[in-house]
C-alpha cells in the first residue's frame, strides 16, 4: 500500500473522528 495513500486515509479518519469530538467539547464548554 502506498504511504501517501495511507496518509491520506489516516488525516480523513482523524479529521472525521475529530470533528465531532470538537465540536461536542465547545458546545459543553459553552453550557458550562
């Protein structure tokens, strides 16, 4: 499997396991 590839699959699933997270965390901070 090529690195680059790899790289990009990893950013995505980070990015997409990140968002959520973030945005679960400012908004509980905002109620807090």
């Amino acid at each position: 499997m090529n690195s680059q590839v790899f790289f990009q699959l990893l950013s995505l699933f980070v990015v997409v396991t990140a968002g959520p997270l973030v945005i679960f965390l400012v908004n509980n901070s905002k109620v807090s």
